[in-house]
C-alpha cells in the first residue's frame, strides 16, 4: 500500500514524498483509515513504529491556518524529550501548508514565554499533562475548539501517574471529539481508560515484528561491565540503572577509568538535560547512563549497546529499555546484568569474563561538539554551517558529523583532532554576516 491510496490531499502526498514517506508503516496502514474518517482509535504501538505520522496526517489534515487562535488539536505525551520529538515530526509534516502553528507545552521552561506564544494563538499543542493543566488553570490556553485529542504513550502516562491530569484536561475539552490513544501496551488500566474516553472506538494491533536484538545475560560482577564494553567497543551506549545514586557512582567510575560517560536522570537541569542528550546523539559521548525516564520518548537513532547494570522490576520495563537499540530494523545488542532471581530471565547466564577482550585500553568518543549561539530564528541553516566549516575555516566535509539547528542555538559535531583549531576560527568567523558566539560541549 501506499500513502496514495490512503490520502486525496495531493499537497499532502507531494511533501511526504520529498520526506521519503512513499510506503506507510504497517501501524499507519491500518490506523489512518479509521483516524481520516474522523473515528476513535485505541493503537498498539510502539516507539519507532512511525505513530506520531499515523496520528499527524489527520489533526494537521483538520487545521483551518485561517484560525490560529482556535486550538484544534491537543497531543499529550510523557515526557518533555517525547513531546519535543512529536512536535518536531508534526513540523515536518506540517509544511504540506504554510503558517501552521505548533507550540510545545512543557515542564523545565519558563511559563511566561509560552504565555506569550499562546497570545500569538496556536494551531496545535503538544505538550506533557501537568504543565498544559498549568496553562489551562492558569487561563493561558483554551481547548473548548478542540476537534482531536490524542494520548500518546498512555501507558508511560498512567505508569507517570498522569491520570488525574488527564482527566481534569479531558473535562475541559469538548464532548465530541475525536480521541486517539496510543499505548505500547494494551493492559487493564489502558482499556479502562479508552472505556472512559472514547466512543465506538476502533482497535489496532500489529503483529511483533521479529526482534533484531540480540540478548545476553550475564552474572553480576563488579568488572563485569568494563569486560563488556571493552568486549564490545560500542560508539554510542546507554547504560541503565534503578536508581540516580547508582547512576552517579557507575558515572564517576567510568570516567576514572577513561571512558566518556555523562549521566541523565530527573534531577539535571533542562539545559545540562538537553546538552547531556545533544552530546550523546552527537556521538561526542560515548556512554549515556539513565534511569528509566530515558527508556521511551527520546529519539536516539543508532545505539549500538545497550546495557542493563540494573535489570528493572517489569519484563514490560525490560523491553522499553532495549528498545532504544536495533531500531528501524537495524540489528542491536542488549545484555544485562543479573542478581538473584528474576521472574521474566529464564535462561543460563554467562560469565563476563569468558567474553574476549583484544583491546584493554579505555577509549572516548572521536568527536567533540560545538555549540552556535544562533539558530532557526536567525535564519541559519545547516548548510550555512557547513559551508562556514568547509569554505572560510577549511574543514574538509568528512571531518564533520551531526549538525542540529534549534531555534536559538545550533549544535555541529567535528573529529577531536580539528575540533580546537574550528573552534578557533569559528570565534572569529562570520555566519550568514553575523559575529556568533561558539563553545565546546565536550
């Protein structure tokens, strides 16, 4: 199937085409149907399964530019990291139409800016419950125009415990509505939810696609984990532990021992958060030790390890967890560490020490990030910092890796080795006419 036979929008089709959206995802394929029809759809799926397209066509389809001032789409979500992720799809989406207006509404930012960008009005807003129920009881938004809400990753929500947020948001939108609630689960507490919250509601499953990770499980050993990385040599890693303390001490013992290792858990500023996130995804760091608030909703493409130095309670938590490695069909590899009895580990477990270490020596990332203080509203384009690396400093292309451009600031990764010497330059050098300020993260 195509997105042809699904969609009559020819400005629609056209952008997904320049997107590289040619074929649905199997998730798209049976939910858009129901969710174009203006229908009530409680989905199963998963993070990378391409839900935040299966939900986006049809709230951005419903979008009249003319009133930005009447809300008509709301998206919920977990996590900051998440909501940022959806609105940056949505974005993508959206520029099938010109002057579609979508505002992130979440925790870690000061309310005054957001207060300021709802007075310039909104088309759709994507945000976490508790900081949108601020709003809303604040007086700064206003959702009596909603024509669709949508619940992504409602089990993370209800697990969060979301639910009387989510609640007293519902009762302050408009009875008829269009309610579409995606879960990677389908337990108890999420069908009674969907009973709740919506009508007639269509049901959608996948089949599991095959795993393309490979699980090992290894005896707890204090060494345990130095023989599996340097067994591995992996050059992006996340490492997950139950608790913060835990995750500072195995952070602090990394680094003595040479690796790179930055820790991100609920306690870190939003900034030094975002920074720790922009450095892993830059390759720049080479080990991210969480807890869970980063096994869903961040959108980390490419992570060769994942390590388990605590295994969580929940096989359901297990499976979020190494989710984070092997996506878009992509092999992984996940291995966790084991002590006692688990009640979902049914297999023998190995011995790190049997793993074969050629190479014993600590390593760190290869590249080190910069940090542009001027973005998308500076009109800078990636291009425009590619071509100031290439042209004006002398940097050949190969030697720079990731660049991400957000509003105000820009982020581009460069080999350690000309990583100083741009730096240099870059303090001295003009973008698009314009002196910039430029640090290095790491």
């Amino acid at each position: 199937m195509t997105f042809n036979e699904l969609i009559e929008n020819k400005d629609m089709l056209k952008n997904l085409n320049d997107l590289g959206y040619t074929n649905p995802t199997a998730i798209q394929e049976k939910a858009l149907p129901y969710a174009l029809n203006k229908q009530d759809v409680l989905a199963k799926a998963k993070t990378g399964s391409g839900k935040t397209v299966a939900f986006g066509i049809p709230i951005l389809l419903d979008v009249n530019v003319k009133e930005k001032y009447k809300t008509s789409s709301i998206v919920l979500a977990p996590t900051r990291e998440l909501a940022d992720q959806v609105a940056k799809e949505l974005r993508k989406v959206a520029k099938f139409k010109n002057n579609i207006k979508i505002l992130t509404l979440c925790g870690g930012t000061p309310m005054r800016g957001q207060i300021h960008s709802l007075d310039h009005g909104a088309h759709i807003v994507v945000g976490t419950p508790g900081r949108v129920l601020a709003h809303l009881q604040k007086g700064s938004l206003n959702l009596k125009y909603i024509t669709s809400l949508v619940l992504d990753e409602a089990d993370r929500m209800l697990d969060m415990g979301f639910f009387e947020d989510i609640e007293k948001i519902l009762d302050l939108t408009p009875k008829e509505r269009q309610t579409l609630l995606f879960s990677a689960t389908f337990d108890d507490n999420i069908l009674k939810l969907s009973k709740s919250i919506q009508n007639d509601r269509i049901e959608v499953q996948i089949e599991e696609e095959k795993s393309t990770i490979q699980e090992r499980f290894f005896k707890f050993s204090e060494q345990g984990i130095e023989n599996a990385i340097l067994h591995y040599r992996p050059k992006s890693c996340i490492i997950f532990c139950n608790t913060k303390i835990k995750c500072k001490e195995l952070e602090e013992r990394l680094q003595s021992i040479g690796f790179d290792a930055l820790t991100i858990n609920s306690d870190l500023d939003q900034i030094d958060r975002d920074e720790t996130l922009i450095e892993f995804a830059h390759k720049s760091c080479t080990f991210l030790i969480a807890t869970d608030v980063a096994s869903r909703g961040l959108d980390i493409p490419n992570v060769d390890l994942v390590i388990n130095y605590d295994l969580p309670k929940s096989e359901e938590v297990y499976t979020h967890r190494i989710g984070r490695t092997g996506r878009m069909d992509k092999e992984g590899i996940a291995i966790s560490f084991v002590k006692g009895y688990v009640e979902y580990i049914d297999t023998e477990l190995e011995d790190t020490n049997a793993l074969h270490v050629k190479d014993k020596t600590p390593y760190s990332a290869d590249l080190t990030t910069l940090c542009i203080d001027g973005g998308k509203r500076d009109k800078i384009r990636a291009g425009d910092i590619l071509g100031t690396l290439v042209k004006d400093i002398g940097l050949e292309a190969k030697h720079i890796g990731k660049i991400t451009i957000n509003r105000k600031d820009s982020y581009v990764s460069i080999e350690k080795e000309f990583a100083k010497e741009a730096f240099e330059k870059l303090k001295e050098t003009k973008i698009k006419n314009k002196k910039i300020r430029v640090w290095m993260l790491a």
